[in-house]
C-alpha cells in the first residue's frame, strides 16, 4: 500500500473532534482492516461521501467514530480517499495514525494531499496558493483574496490569454507549414491587434499588485520620535496589547518592538523604534541604528512628538524623513490643550484616548488606496513577476511585428504564453512546485 499517505487533518492537541486522512488506491482496503460500522455495512460496500458510524482500530485500543469514503476522481485528491472522525486528543489521533502506517500507509509530506489534487488536475498551482492564503489569513480580506485564487478565478482568466495566444501562434503555425496558401498582406497587423487586445488586461493584473501587496502582507508602519514621546504607549493603544514597557525613564525601548492591529480589514504591522537622542550606550546605539533601518522599509512612518515646539534634534531628523510616507503624531494633548486634525498631522493622547479612531483613519487613508474587499488582485509576488515577465514578452512581440518575420515574432509570443502558464502551473519548474507545497501543513 505504498501509494497511501495519511496524516493527521486537524490541528494538534486536545479537541471534541479529530480526523485522520487517508488518500491513495488502496486506503479503501487499508480503512476495511480498520473500521466496523455499527450498521453492519461493510466498508468495501459503503456509498461514497457518506458517513458511517462505528468503531476504529487504534495501536492497541478501539475508539468509538465515523468514518467517509471519497471515490476517485471526485475527491480532493482526485483519487479515493478515506477520512476516519474519531475523539479529539493527541494519544487517540496518535494510535489511530500509527495503526495507518502499521498496515503499510505512509506520513504524508507537508501538503501532499494539495500536491497530488494539482498533478491529478483538479486544482491549479494558482488555487493550491488561494488554499494556503485562506489557511494563513489573519484577516477578512486576506480569506477573500485567498479564495478568489482558490476558485480558480486567476487561472480561468490566463487561460483566457493563453487560448487567443494559441489561435495566434497555431495562425502563424500555419501559414510557416502551408506558405503555398499564401500569407494575406494584413495578417501581421491582424495578429498584432489581437496581441494590443491582451496588452491592457495583463496591465490591470499587474498594476493591481500595489493593493493585493498590502491585503496579503499589511502595511509596515514605523512609530519614531525621540525618547518619552509616547510611542510606546501609542504601540500598545493600537495594537490592544501590553506589548511594549512603557515607563517615564529615556530610553526604556532599546530593541524594535512588534505588534499587529487591524484597521477596516487591513494589517498594519506596527514597529516601536528606540527614541532618537545621543547615548553612550552600546545596547541603545544598536536599537538606534536597527530604527534607522527600519525607517527605510516601512511604508508608513508615525513621527512622534510629545506636544511642545519641536526642537533642533527632532526637526533634523525630520529632515531625513523627506519623500518619506510621513504622518506627524502630536501626543500629550491632555496636558498641552493642543487640537490639530489637518492633513498629515493629528493631535493625540494616548492616556485618554482623545482622536485616537481619526488617527486610525489617517493611517489607513494614508497608506492604502480604496480598497474593495470583493475586488480582484494580484497578492502572489511569484504572479506578479510572471505576468510582468510575459508583458514585456508579449510587447516585444507586438513591436517586432512589421519589422522581423512572424516566425521569429512567435518565439516571444511563445515566451509570453510560457510565462503565464507558471502561474497556473502548466509550465512551472519542479522547484517552484515544491516550494509552494512546502509552506503547508502535513495534514493539507
């Protein structure tokens, strides 16, 4: 039974229910030496995709379950595939599983059930990517972009480009074997209309990308300012959580400090930097100079001042700010009085929580463009190369139109044609399949 996998589907630890997976040719004879049903049905006779009651053999116990028989080709595998429901518990899930492998099934590899679904065709590359988004979604938008690939809306869309590519290279095709039918003068310019049809949809996909970057990885946004300014505080107001030690001593954070929040759907990875100011401190010139970095990839950046006039020290560093996604934070408006709310700048306090929901606002208004959550959007860097790569395939083959001959012109239209179907799988390396299988769990 070697072609068997099985594997624990859900997740570890104690819970009302477990269920094990078992996928292969076999798993139907493997799960016969395992189950009775109480209905006396035997498993070789069960009706496929329903469920029956009974008692499951363990390593060295019986538990009472069910258990479910997917028949090939319409299971998520595509081949037959058998799921046993037993009680939750790592000891329970645990003999079940061994029992699997005593009769000659083996632990399946990380996402091997998914991996055998897409060379079986029943799932694209680009819907295994959607399955794994859902599965890691923090947020509301990250499932439904996550589920616009898993349903193969992505893939049905290249394919569409891929079909009109491969009535334009099978045209070219032809008049190369069959030239005593003669090639009408306006053919190249037919083929390349057809080609400045495709050029507009590929430029949607990919200037799309901007936004699905933000829904599948959030928004980088670092607090910085000078020691005491309440950026710490304001870290903690944000994320909900104590995550970083506030205390009225300068330099209290000495290490960039993490924390997440969600503003109408969308991540904001939110970093507390080490205050700005001159020390001798080896540990805090470290925190400084990780700041500085950060500084440099964050796509927003929170300058925290704690009400009074901006001194020397602070307007120096908000000159290296320039040309940087900048929003001014003016903290302390308890004890200053102080009520700005224009543009990029916004007073704050962080103890009594005054236009602290207007500065969530800002932050998303600056950060992210209209997002609509039911939109579609490239969020797959892999994609995003992919289809920038066959762009630039696909206008070459539309300058060269005219001036090489078609036949030499079909080489980028092939390129272009090989370049989306990475996205889909149809031409992706067996790296690139393995690395994306890689990112799931053993029981997907």
């Amino acid at each position: 039974m070697n072609d068997c996998i099985s594997a624990v589907a859900t997740a570890p630890g104690t819970g009302g229910v477990a269920i094990i997976r078992i996928s292969g040719k076999n798993s139907l004879l493997l799960a016969e030496k395992m189950f009775v049903s109480q209905s006396g049905v035997k498993v070789c006779d069960f009706e496929p995709y329903r469920m029956y009651v009974g008692e499951i053999s363990g390593d060295g116990f019986t538990d009472h379950g069910m258990c479910v028989y997917f028949k090939a080709p319409k299971s998520f595998t595509g081949e037959d595939v058998v799921e046993f429901h037993c009680h939750g518990g790592v000891a329970i899930t645990r003999g079940i599983l061994n029992k699997t492998f005593e009769l000659g099934s083996r632990l399946a590899t990380n996402g091997e059930f998914t991996k055998r679904a897409f060379l079986n065709g029943k799932l694209s590359l680009s819907s295994c990517e959607g399955l794994i988004d859902m599965i890691n979604s923090e947020s509301v938008t990250q499932i439904k972009s996550g589920f616009y690939l898993f349903k193969e809306h992505l893939r049905n869309k290249i394919f569409a480009i891929q079909e009109t590519l491969t009535i334009i290279l099978a045209q070219i095709d032809a008049n190369i074997d069959y030239p005593e039918e003669g090639l009408i003068e306006d053919s190249g310019e037919e083929i390349k209309e057809k080609l400045m049809q495709i050029s507009p949809e590929l430029q949607k996909m990919i200037s799309s990308y901007s936004t699905g970057k933000v829904i599948s990885d959030g928004v980088k946004v670092a607090l910085v300012g000078k020691t005491n300014t309440g950026k710490s505080s304001l870290l903690n107001l944000l994320s909900g959580q104590e995550r970083a030690i506030v205390t009225n001593i300068a330099g209290t954070t000495r290490d960039v400090i993490e924390a997440t929040t969600f503003i109408n759907g969308i991540k904001f990875n939110l970093f507390d930097t080490a205050g700005i100011r001159e020390t001798n401190d080896v540990v805090e010139k470290i925190g400084i100079e990780r700041s500085n970095s950060l500084i440099d990839t964050a796509d927003v950046v929170m300058f925290v001042t704690d009400g009074s006039n901006i001194d020397s020290e602070e307007e120096l560093f908000l000159n290296k700010l320039e040309g940087k996604c900048l929003l001014k934070i003016i903290n302390k408006s308890d004890l200053t009085g102080i009520n700005v709310i224009s543009g990029n700048e916004i007073s704050i306090s962080c103890k009594t929580g005054a236009n602290i929901e207007l500065l969530k606002e800002k932050l998303f208004e600056l950060a992210v463009d209209t997002v609509n959550t039911d939109g579609e959007y490239i969020t797959q860097k892999r994609h995003y190369y992919a289809l920038e790569e066959a762009y630039i395939a696909l206008q070459s083959a539309i300058s060269a139109i005219g001036n090489l001959p078609l036949d030499l012109v079909s080489a980028d239209i092939k390129e272009c044609w090989d370049k989306l179907g990475e996205i889909t799988g149809t031409t992706a390396s067996e790296d690139i399949i393995n690395e994306i299988f890689s990112r799931f769990c053993v029981g997907k």
